[in-house]
C-alpha cells in the first residue's frame, strides 16, 4: 500500500540538499570561500586538516552578519542575494540558492562566530548535524568565521566515496588556486595540518597574481588579452608559447565566476594551434564578461557549469583573443639547456586518484602539494591528424629531456640570414652559427613553416600561382569522406586546387598550387581526405582548409634526407627570416634549436 504524502522534515531536506552541493571537502571550500568573496572580503584564511575531512576553517573580513541574519543564513533557501525572478536572470554575485550554509550544517560539526561593522559585539552559534545547538554573543573582529568539523560524521555513504587526504588535499588546493588567480586584490592564505602552504598577497596587477599562483616562470611572460564582440568582452592574460605545462593550466572566469567550461577551454587550444605541441597545455587566465541574460549558471546545484546563448560567437571570439594576444610574443628560436636535462619527478597517480576541484573529468593541476605524473585523461583539443603517418612524423611527443631543453626562449630576435653556414648534418638538420651561438635548424620543420605562411598570405590575396596537371590526378574516397570532400570544394578552389566531383566517390583533381608540382598529389589527397570528416565533426570549415594548407605544407616541404647546396640553404634561410612565425613549425614544433658557447664551454668542462 502507497504511503501518505508528508512534507520532509527540514533537517532530512538539507541533508537531502547536501548531497547535490556537498560531494567532498574541496565543495565546502567552494561554497564558504563565495561566501566570503560575496561579502568583499579583502583578506581569506583558510585552514584544512586531513584533507577537510576533519576541518576546514575559513575566516574573513567581510561585512559579517547580526545575529538574526546569522540565523536566517542557516535555514534552507534564506539568501540575501537575491529577491525575485528577474534577480535569478541576472545573479552578479557568486552565491544565490541559500542552499550551502543549511547543507553544510546538516552533515557537519558547524560553528560560526560572525560580527558585522555595525555591532559591537559578534554572534557565536554551534550546530551539529543541523541542530542549533547553542548562540551566544562573542567577542570577534569583523568579518565571518566557519568551522567545519567532522564533515560527513552523520552520512556515511558519502565519507566511503572519498580519496585519499592527499588527493582530497590536493582538489582544495587546487580549487583555491584557481580562484586566486582571478582576484589579485584578495590576500589568500592556506594553512595545511596548522602550517602555512600558501600566501597570495594582495597585488595590484593581475599578472603578477597569476605567476605568483601559477608559476615564476611566468614572470615576463604574460601577455594581455582584449577582445570584444557582439556577445562577449574578453581580458586576461596569455602565456608565450614556450611556457607551457604538462596538464590543463586555463582559468576562465565567466561574469566574475570560475568556471570548468569544455568550450572555451577548446577554443583556448585553438588560439594556440601550431605553436605548442600535441600534449602540451597553454598557460590562460581569461575573464568573460556576458550579459547575464546570455548566460545561465543556475544549471547545476554546486554551479560548476554555465550555457551559453551564442556558443558559437564566444569559442569564435576566445580563439580570436588568444591569437591577438599571442601575436605581441616575440619569435625567438628555442635554447638548448643541455646541463640541464633533468626529467622532473614523477610519483606514480592511481587512476582514481587524481586531484580535481570540481569535477573528475576535468582536472586543474597547476597546485598540488606533492609531485605527480602527468594524467591523459584531460580534454584536449581535437587531434589535428588523425592520420597515423602524419602523427608520426610530427607530432611524436617528445621525450622527458628534449621537452626540457625546449623551454628557454633566447630574448634575441636572430637573424637567419646573417648566419655562416658550416654544413647539414645527417641530411637533415642545417648547422649555422652567428656571434656567439651555435644553430641547428630542421630543415623540414624550417621549410614547412615557409611554405605554410606563404600558403596562408595566397590565401589572403588570392594570387597564388596554379599549375594546371598534364594528366588529371583521379582520386577514390570513403563515401564519408567524400561527402566532407563534397562541402569543401570551393573552398579548395581559393588555395589553388581545382578538384571535381566525377560521380560516386571519385574525384578529378585538375590544378594544384604551382609549388606542389612534381610531389606525390594522390598522398597528399588521401591524407586531407582521412583528416577531414574528424575535423569536420569538430571545427568550421575555415579549420578544415587551415589542415589542408598545413598538410600541403607538409607535402611540399623539402624532407629530411634530402641533401641541400649552400645556395639552397641560403635561400632557406633568407625565407625564414621572412616568416611570422620563424621559430615554429605550423604543427607547433620547433624549427631551430641553439646553443651559446658558454653553454658549450661548460659541457667541455672548460668553465665551472
Ligand atoms: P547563498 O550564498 O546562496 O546566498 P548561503 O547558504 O551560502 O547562500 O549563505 C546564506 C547567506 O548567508 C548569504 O546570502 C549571506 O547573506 C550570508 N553569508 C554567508 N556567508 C557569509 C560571509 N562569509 N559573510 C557575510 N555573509 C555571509
Ligand atoms: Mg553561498
């Protein structure tokens, strides 16, 4: 027999509540840091011990609250934020539900002692379980203070689901970094097991925040973002190319609230395609401003996500943001740093153990307390190839030592031409030198990137020279692909190829660009043809022609192996100085790596 309908108990409900908001300790942390960010804090400390699990404190000096708001803020759905709908459509602080202080206190130990500006004295109250066990007048400086203790203590299936103190140490950490870094004007600090780990002072610039929380390298290496259209307002920050990290290293903040957003942080992987290399991640610290009524952050109780009205138009303008700002970074080849090949540790990360501040298939990890190896299972932009020839050839990750040696832009611009040629080694690699420095250029790598840019500038001016093929090349596709094929044709047209549909899946190529006469044209087709159908299912079309120029790069490029005159070198180099982008090949790796001769004396051992 059914059941009579009876309204829960408030106690049962906000337990009920907790379990959407409250999944680990790190969602505490969340909830009472927005609190205290709500209340325009200017100073946050905050205390963990075993990982949240047995307290996470957190004090500020906030407005602080009388004693009957105090009150009111436990109790479920009691906000100060908002009043009505239209306050729902248009949420400008961080907090809105009234849901986290009620949540909290149902499965925890709670005591908050809170005064604000106006009262002398300040408010202490205890609950346990979300009991109101005791409240008292305290003395207390202004601002709010929570005590979190016990967490989970009264709901044992949660406390089972939780990792490791270290991994839950690690999302906390993690989390609080990620909000730090967009709010240089809060002083942060972090006390772990009752010892200081972290110490933000307030700064008055947002770069410099960002290399204090993300790393001293950055220092210097940040460059401004402004981009605006019609649905978003873009700022913050880019990393140059060579400062990049071995896991996801963006911070985006939408309307002044950190978000995990797949889109952005896709097109942010965009911004940066053909400068950093396949598993690399960009270091980004960007601030979205969108009229709230485009944008909805309601849509999920802990407020990890947010929709947008015009997809479209944001991914567009982000990757326009990251590629404007990317354009101030000089171009300068990489430094060789042999002395210093040294691979970083690495302890070894169980498959479920992995630090995340909000959610598990997202993964922050600038901040972690204790090393860790790098995980796979992040989002990464789509592969540019899916040909498993050309992944090969370009984008075999490098080894641990030969990542290292790539981090160290000179600050010098070089000149290539200036160079004095000694010779090519192994067929491959032109060696060069100039004052004190030694080249060795990918003469691949080198070429590709010359042939790409003048791809892109015919592209731009219409004028690049066709050649017309004595024996039309026929070529035989997958129904898939030729269906992609199809769509694209007459924007193939645009980069010199002529290419016809003759009926069923073949096609007829009629006219190439000038440059690719005499190259293997039916490779080159089955390669864009194999790369096509998965860029089409992730990117527009101008993308897909920017992988059929890359690729014709590719094919037309002089190879490794080939044996070149000092005249071809020559002309090589006097063209690279030409480029853009000298220092990179289109895929991102680099086309010149050097060393100085103090770097060269010390291996001898001729200096200390
Ligand atoms: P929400 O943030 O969604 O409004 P909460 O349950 O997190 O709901 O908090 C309830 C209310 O308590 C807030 O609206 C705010 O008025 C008050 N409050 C909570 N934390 C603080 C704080 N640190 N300083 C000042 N007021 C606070
Ligand atoms: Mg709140």
């Amino acid at each position: 027999m059914l059941k009579p309908i009876r309204k829960l108990p408030e106690i049962i409900a906000n337990k009920i509540a907790a379990g959407e908001v409250i999944e680990r300790p790190v969602s505490v942390v969340k909830e009472l840091l927005e609190n205290s960010i709500d209340a325009e804090s200017t100073r946050i400390r905050i205390d963990i011990e075993k990982g949240g699990t047995e307290l996470i404190r957190l004090s500020d000096n906030g407005f602080g609250m009388h004693k009957k708001n105090a009150l009111l803020a436990l109790e479920r759905h009691a906000t100060s934020k908002i009043e009505n709908d239209e306050d729902l459509f248009s949420i400008k602080t961080l907090g809105f539900r009234g849901e986290a202080l009620p949540s909290i206190a149902a499965i925890s130990k709670m005591t908050m002692v809170t005064r604000p500006k106006s009262s002398e004295l300040a408010t202490e109250i205890q609950v346990e379980g979300g009991n109101v066990i005791s409240v008292n007048d305290a003395g207390a400086p202004q601002g709010t203070y929570i005590s979190v203790n016990d967490l989970f203590f009264n709901t044992p299936a949660r406390k089972k689901y939780l990792k490791s103190i270290r991994t839950e140490t690690a999302h906390i950490i993690d989390y609080i970094a990620m909000v730090a870094v967009g709010l240089p004007h809060i002083h942060f600090k972090l006390f772990h097991n009752g010892k200081a780990i972290k110490n933000w002072s307030q700064v008055k610039d947002l770069s410099n925040r960002i290399a204090d929380v993300m790393g001293d390298d950055l220092y210097q290496k940040l460059y401004p973002v402004q981009y605006k259209n019609d649905h978003v307002s873009i700022s913050g920050y880019v990393a140059s190319p060579e400062t990049t990290r071995k896991s996801l290293s963006t911070v985006i903040f939408v309307n002044g609230r950190a978000v995990k957003d797949r889109l952005i942080n896709h097109a942010i992987f965009e911004g940066y395609r053909g400068r950093i290399l396949k598993g690399q991640h960009p270091v980004a610290v960007l601030f979205l401003e969108i009229p709230f009524e485009d944008v909805d952050v309601n849509v999920h109780p802990a407020k990890h996500n947010v929709r947008f009205v015009h997809q479209g138009s944001i991914h567009q303008a982000v990757v326009k943001a990251i590629q404007n700002g990317l354009t101030q970074t000089r171009h300068t080849p990489w430094q060789s740093h042999p002395e210093k090949y040294v691979s970083p540790p690495i302890s070894p990360v169980n498959e479920n153990d992995h630090p995340n501040p909000i959610n598990d298939d997202s993964p922050q990890s600038f901040i972690t307390p204790t090393p860790k190896a790098d995980k796979v299972n992040e989002y990464q932009a789509p592969p540019l190839f899916p040909n498993k020839k050309l992944i090969n050839d370009h984008q075999s990750p490098l080894c641990e030592s030969e990542q290292h040696m790539f981090h160290n832009p000179i600050v010098e611009k070089i000149i290539y031409s200036n160079c004095r040629i000694i010779g090519q080694f192994h067929k491959t690699y032109i060696i060069c030198e100039n004052n004190d420095s030694l080249y060795m250029i990918d003469q691949h790598a080198a070429h590709e990137r010359i042939v790409y840019e003048r791809f892109k500038k015919a592209l731009f001016s219409r004028n690049l020279p066709v050649q017309r093929l004595l024996i039309p090349e026929t070529i035989e596709l997958t129904y898939q692909q030729s269906s992609v094929f199809s769509e694209i044709i007459p924007e193939l047209k645009k980069i010199g190829i002529d290419i016809e549909h003759f009926g069923g899946n073949t096609f007829v190529i009629q006219s190439v660009p000038d440059i690719l006469t005499g190259k293997d044209i039916n490779s080159l087709f089955v390669d864009m043809a194999q790369s096509l159908p998965d860029i089409k299912n992730t990117a527009p079309i101008e993308q897909a022609i920017e992988d059929c120029l890359m690729l014709m790069a590719c094919h037309s490029a002089i190879r490794s192996g080939q044996l070149l005159s000092e005249k071809e070198i020559q002309e090589l180099l006097k063209e690279l100085d030409l480029c853009e982008n000298p220092s990179q090949c289109p895929h991102g790796r680099p086309t010149c790596i050097q060393w100085n001769v103090s770097n060269i004396e010390k291996k001898f051992k001729r200096t200390g």
